[in-house]
C-alpha cells in the first residue's frame, strides 16, 4: 500500500508540476492577518504553545503504547493512529504559520503547497474514516464483550486502520491535482493561513461550478457515510446500556465509549461548521479564525480527553514516569 501511495503521490506531483508554469508564478503569498500585525504577534504565541502542547501530548500517547504491553489493545492501536494522525497533523500546519505570522515572509512554494494540501486532506478525510472504525471498536466491545479479541484480531485491526487511510488519502489524490491546476491567471494571494481547498479556489479565474458540486458529493461521502456507521453503532450501544440493570454496568460502559464520543463530537462539529455552513455573512477574518480554531483544537483536546477519563493510559504514563530514574541508573 505504501509503494501504491507512493507512485499515486508522484503522478499527482507530475500533473501538477507539468501545469506550475501557467498557473502559479513563483508560489504564493498567504495573507494570513497581516494587515494587523499586532494580532500576528499574539497568534504566534499561541499557536507556539498550542504546537508544543500537541506535540508533547499526542507523542505520550503513541509513546505509551509503544511501550506499555498492557495498552496492545485495539481501542489503543486505534487511539495511537488518531494521535499520530494528529500529530503530523498541526506539524505540517503549524510550523508555516509560526514563519508567516513571526515575521515579513508570507510566503510558500508551489511544491509546499501541494504537499501542505495532499496531507491535510488526507488526514482530515482519514481521521473521519478512521472514527467510524473505533466506533465499531466500541461496538463490539460493549455489544460483544464475550467474543472481543475473537471478533477483533490484530490483523483486522490493521486491516480496518489501512482502509482508513487508503479511503482519506484517495480522496486528497483526488481533490488536490484539480484544486492545483485551476488556472489563477496570475492570482497568487490566497486569503488564508494555510492551502486549502476554499481559497485557492478562490483565486481560479475560470467557473468551477462543476468542481464544487464533485467535492460537495465526495465530501458528503466522506463525512456522512462514516458519520452513519457511527451513529448505527452508537444506537446499538445505547440499546445495551439500557438493558444493563446495574448503575455499575452502566458507569463502566459510559466510560468506556464517553472519550471517543466526545471527540467525535468536536471532530464534526467543527468540520461541519468550518467547511459545511455557508460563511456569506461571515468576514474572511472570521472564518479564517474558525478554520485556525479547527486546526488547532482537536488535535490539543483529544490526548486530554482521553488520558483525564480513561484509567489505563494514566496509570501507563504514571509507570513511564516513575520508572525513568530506574532506568537511568
């Protein structure tokens, strides 16, 4: 799969590269909140500890799995593809806006801005997938619990985590060749922070009616079908909770699903509100803020939300760190 991602990556570069010449210049300036300074100043703070923090919290928990046997679980190996998955994540966003708001340099190669595209959509696209299938994992943990390591084995667990980002990245392959090749007959000011999709089309001097209705259709494909798988799983394990008489049972179960339910819940609600709603009444300094807030807060929340509510990947990092002095010696 990775050679296969590979050559998909270098034809998607070649189309793209074959057209720079006639539609990109010399690359692009990303406008960012340049024209008030003083606010670049404070976002560059921010995003600065924002970045750091992620890192930091993002790298435990892979870090964790990787090293405590205990957490060789599905519900981990999942939980440490959504880390890592966040984790390169605010990397490939985070450290060009550090440049661009930090000093008079707003600008980036064409060849950044296609990587910075293919990535972000990917991991987007791959982080929706990716949800559904630890809503399965919860699913059959709860609606199965007998039969779980029987019904989730290691190698379907990879199997369900490739499809993942095969299915996210296909759809970055998709989208990004056609978003590069718009013709911008010289335009090179994209109004934002970061490529993405919205605003480089913003710059295409031609109609893209027909483009926008081929991303509202895979976009809905991607959103809303995985969306449904975790609704449908989510409905039979509500219907389990209920016919759990124990308040005990209950308590147990509701942990178990709370974390991945509350990250879901920030996941589409803020991609929904971002990239869904029409923004028309909205300024392009205000979107550009959602967009930053939906760049940078999922990726910071998630390791909170799952090492404050759940009991093994506390006591996990708690062993890490008290065994490093041992270690040393």
């Amino acid at each position: 799969m990775v050679k296969g991602f590979y050559f998909l990556f270098s034809q998607v570069t070649e189309k793209v590269m074959g057209r720079e010449n006639s539609t990109s210049g010399e690359g692009f300036i990303l406008v960012g909140f340049s024209e008030q300074p003083g606010l670049e100043r404070i976002l560059f703070v921010l995003i600065l500890i924002f970045y750091l923090l992620t890192f930091m919290g993002n790298g435990t928990i892979i870090l964790v799995f990787c090293l405590d046997p205990h957490l060789h679980t599905p519900m981990y190996f999942f939980l440490t593809h959504l880390s890592f998955i966040d984790l390169i994540h605010v990397t490939c966003i985070s450290p060009q806006m550090l440049v661009n708001f930090g000093g008079p340099d707003k600008s980036i190669s064409f060849v950044g801005c296609v990587i910075q595209l293919l990535i972000t959509l990917g991991l987007g696209s791959t982080e929706c997938v990716l949800l559904a299938m630890m809503a399965y994992d919860r699913y059959v943990a709860v609606c199965q619990p007998l039969h779980y390591f029987t019904l989730m084995p290691p190698q379907l667990c990879w199997t369900l985590a490739g499809i993942s980002w095969f299915l996210g990245f296909s759809n970055s392959l998709v989208h990004t060749p056609i978003t590069m090749t718009l013709p911008r007959c010289g335009h090179h000011r994209i109004n934002h922070f970061s490529c993405e999709t919205p605003p480089l089309m913003e710059l295409a001097c031609v109609d893209t009616t027909n483009y926008k209705k081929e991303i509202t259709i895979l976009s809905s494909i991607i959103l809303v079908f995985p969306l449904s798988l975790i609704l449908f799983s989510y409905g039979h394990i509500a219907q389990s909770v209920l016919r759990i008489k124990t308040s005990g049972g209950r308590q147990k179960v509701l942990g178990t699903c709370g974390s991945h339910l509350t990250v879901v819940s920030i996941f589409y609600s803020t991609i929904i509100y971002v990239y869904v709603i029409p923004k028309s009444k909205l300024s392009h300094d205000v979107t550009k803020f959602l967009a930053l807030l939906y760049n940078l807060i999922p990726a910071f929340i998630n390791p909170i939300i799952y090492t404050l509510r759940n009991r093994d990947v506390k006591e996990a990092i708690r062993k890490m760190v008290t065994q490093k002095p041992k270690l040393g010696k």
